[in-house]
C-alpha cells in the first residue's frame, strides 16, 4: 500500500478543516471586528477585550479561528499561482504557502500564549 | 423564397502542412431539428468531403462526436443549431488535447489513464459458474449507479482546466469510473485502485472547478466522485500514519 | 508516476494562456472563489495584531482600533466581508453534494444537507454576535 508516498493528503486534510472553520466562524468576526467595532456600532473596550483572550477557552477558539484556515489560504493560493501559469516553481510554491501557515501557526501560539 | 442559412466557423488542422488550427466558415441550410453534428455531416456530404471529425451513433451514447461548441464542451449529436441562433457557431476540437486533424483529438493519454484506474470488478478469488451471479440489492445498486453511465465522451476533459495546466492529471472520467469500482459490493480491489487514485497526480491534483459535472451529458457528477475519492485518501493517510503496519485489511 | 508522453510529430498542442480563467464566467467564479482565501487570511492577520496589541496595552490597542476606522481599512474589510461569504456560501453548497448523509438505506439528499448547513452557520453566526452584543 504506497498511499504515504505524498504528503498530500496531510495538507489537503488541513485545508478541509480550514476551509469548514473559515466557512463557519469567519464572516461574523469579520463583521464585528474589521466593520462593526472600528465603525463604533459595537463597543469593545480595552479592559473587556484582555479579559476574554486571558480566557484558556478563548484561547483555544481563537487559535482554532485563526490558525487553521491560514492553511485554507495556503492551499488554493498554492493552486492559484499554480494557476497562473507558474507551473515550473511548483515545489518552491509549495514550501514558501504551507511554510507561511506553519510560521503563522507559530506566530498565533507566540501571540496567544504571552498574554 | 431565400433559403434559411446558418454559418458554422470550423476549427481545421492539416497535420505537417499547417502549423496552426485555422478556424474555416460554412455556411449550412438551417433546420429547426438539425443539430451540429448534422451540419458537420452536411459540410461533408456537400461542400467539402476533406473535413475530419468523429461521430458514431447520433444519440448520444458512443460518446465520440465530443467537440467544443462556441466554447464549450458538447456531443454535437445533442446540440441543436435552433440553441444558437443566428449564429455563427464556432466549432473546434476538444480543449487541452493534442489535435490529429481538423476536429480529431488524440485520445491515447485518455485511454491510458482509463486502463490505469483498472475499472473493471476485481475479486481476490473468482467464484466457480456454478455459484451464479453475484448479486446486489438495489441499495448496493443505488450507491455507484450514477458513476456507471459515463460513456467515455472526455467533455469532462476538455472542462478542466487542471487537466489543461498539468496534462499528468489522471482526469475526471477516470477518476470517477475507479470510484465507481471501489463503491461497487461486488468489487474487491480497492487496495489495488486507491493508490493509483490517491497519488500526486490523482485525487491531490483537482482544485474543485466543478465544470466536469456542469458539462457531463450523463448526469456524472466527477467532480463529488474526485472530492470523496480525497477524503477516502486523507482517511487513509492519517491511519497510515496512526497504525503504521496496517490498519486497513 | 509516470513521464510526460513525448510530443509526437504532426499532433498540433494547444497552449494554456496565463488568462484562461477569464475565458468562461464558471472559470472566474472559481478564480474568485480561491482568491477569497487571501482575504480571509488578511482578515485573519490583522485579528492577530489585534490581540497582539491588546496584550500591550489600552494605549497600544485604542490606536489600533483607530487605524482600522481609517477609509482603506474598512473598505478592505468591506470587501474582505464580501469575499468571505462568498467562501461560506460556496463551500457548504459544494460539502453538501460531496458528503454523502445517509439516514437508513437512504440518501439525504443534498439540497436538505446544505440547508441545515446554512442553517447551522446562520444560528452560529446570530449566537456570535449576540454574544458579543450583550456583553459589550
């Protein structure tokens, strides 16, 4: 059985989860944070918004929420370049997407955890 | 009374004389119950007997009189002028393939591919005559019936442009046709057919576009086929990785 | 895997232009469809930041928020808002064909499963943002 000679099932299993949780949670959080807060409609103060991240739980959904669709992006912008006609820099795309949602990964638990 | 008249713009390719398809227009009478293929047919019985394109059974089984039709993927045999009224229509060969002559594409990468996904019923041991049919009840008939009647028409081929991008791709049609195998009861080669399935080049290749069930004349959607198809490798990836020496029988 | 088949003398290959995604309106779809992941990812990094800069304190986090009021930020997110329904939109239609639900012998059939889905995403968004709504 040869169905670990590609490690492309890993990838495309993370950008399944991405995808249903980018599906799922994205547009509301989108709404109230890059329209509805900045444009004054909801209030979210200082004090409430490090209470809720100094929440473990909150912690976990906004490491869910933030993580795992930047492996989402990092897939379709692979193919999307792909698309492109960059067919010949296919293993260098590759490494440079799914490295960009590893290092994003790292950078999220970084941001998480020294709250 | 001036005859009604409709012009078909035909792709034509000379192999060695010519370095590019050309495109070449006819004018035909214009028939209400006249389809593409007609047209082509009285092209080729009236006015020019050189023009070269397949075409079998004018009832959309064969699946050979597959062309592009002002863009898009049809069995000319099912394509009525009256849908493309006034005209003109342009007619070329099926997209991404490598053109022979005129409307005739090169289907020997398609029928390797076809080969290679092994759709035909596979048992570790085959039982005697004697023992009768294998049978299946209509839930088991249900689970792959829709997959089965593709008729190898490559439409889906000449809609995805993955294919057109990396022609390595081993493509809608047959992907789906493996699938159909591996859904069957009856079937037991699933470990012979997966992998080839889930290679690079299988499964992990197709972005979804979609337009492989938009333009199947059969109502196959290999598009679903492919997605499950993935996830059916993702499964047995991750097990392989949980369960190194074997999970799956 | 197996080679490239070599080019044979006389075939005629067609070439694949860079802009072929703009030859058929389902192309674009799916090209817009697949771009909707940079915006998402965008809208994502700069939640990050956000919480980042909440970590630094109410001064740091006030000119944040002020810079987000800015006209190119909230039409980026305008836009990025668009794109993301988009996404929701065409992923549960197509998870819905994809994964087959079974009740029984029987098929649910796909039209059900993606209205549960748009259901479920309607109610979860509605409880999200009420959430935040009430405590606010």
């Amino acid at each position: 059985m040869s169905t670990r000679k590609t490690s492309e099932p890993f990838w495309w299993g993370l950008f399944s989860v991405g995808g249903v949780v980018a599906a799922f949670l994205v547009p509301v959080h989108l709404f109230i944070h890059g329209l509805a807060v900045p444009l004054g409609w909801i209030a979210f103060p200082h004090a409430r918004m490090l209470a809720l991240v100094g929440q473990p739980l909150v912690k976990v959904y906004l490491f869910v929420l933030i993580a795992l669709p930047l492996y989402h992006w990092a897939h379709r912008f692979r193919f999307v370049l792909e698309d492109l006609g960059l067919h010949a820099l296919r293993a260098p795309i590759a490494v440079g997407c799914y490295g960009s949602a590893v290092a994003g990964t790292v950078g999220t638990l970084w941001v998480l955890l020294r709250l | 009374m001036a005859e009604e008249t409709i012009t078909l713009e035909v792709t034509r390719y000379r192999p060695r004389e010519d370095r590019e398809p050309r495109a070449q227009a006819f004018t035909v009478p214009y028939r209400k119950d006249w389809v593409v293929l007609d047209a082509l047919n009285h092209i080729k019985d009236r006015v020019d007997g050189t023009l070269t394109y397949r075409w079998s059974c004018r009832m959309g089984v064969c699946g050979s009189c597959g062309m592009m039709v002002n863009g898009v993927p049809k069995l000319t045999c099912a394509a009525f002028l009256r849908d493309y009224l006034p005209g003109p229509i342009r007619v070329e060969p099926l997209a991404y393939f490598p053109v022979i002559r005129d409307l005739v594409v090169d289907i020997e990468d398609f029928m390797g591919k076809l080969r290679r996904v092994m759709p035909w019923i596979i048992r570790r041991t085959e039982q005697p005559l004697t023992a009768g049919e294998y049978r299946q009840t209509p839930a088991q008939l249900e689970a792959y019936k829709q997959f089965s009647m593709c008729i190898n028409c490559m439409l889906c081929y000449a809609a995805c442009p993955v294919y057109g991008l990396s022609p390595l791709f081993i493509g809608p049609a047959a992907i789906a046709l493996g699938y159909r195998y591996n859904l069957d009861s009856r079937d037991e080669g699933y470990h012979l057919r997966q992998p080839i399935l889930a290679e690079a080049v299988g499964v992990w290749q197709c972005t979804f576009v979609g337009e492989c069930s938009a333009v199947c004349p059969k109502g196959v959607d290999p598009a679903a086929a492919i997605q499950r198809s993935k996830v059916a490798g993702a499964k047995d990836w991750f097990l392989s990785i949980l369960l190194p020496r074997g999970g799956r029988s | 895997m197996s080679a490239p088949p070599a080019p044979r003398p006389g075939l005629y290959y067609p070439k694949m232009p860079a802009t072929w995604w703009l030859r058929r309106p389902a192309y674009l779809r799916f090209m817009l469809r697949e771009v909707s992941s940079v915006f998402i990812a965008i809208f994502l990094a700069v939640l990050m930041v956000q919480v980042y800069r909440a970590g630094q304190g109410p001064e740091a986090y006030a000119a944040f928020l002020e810079r987000l009021a800015s006209p190119g930020w909230i039409a980026f997110h305008a836009v990025a808002l668009g794109f993301a329904l988009y996404h929701s939109v065409t992923w549960l239609k197509l998870t819905a064909v994809v994964q087959v639900v079974r009740l029984g012998e029987h098929q649910v059939p796909p039209r059900l499963v993606a209205a549960g889905a748009f259901a479920f995403w309607g109610i979860l968004s509605l409880a999200i943002l009420f959430a935040v709504l009430l405590r606010s």
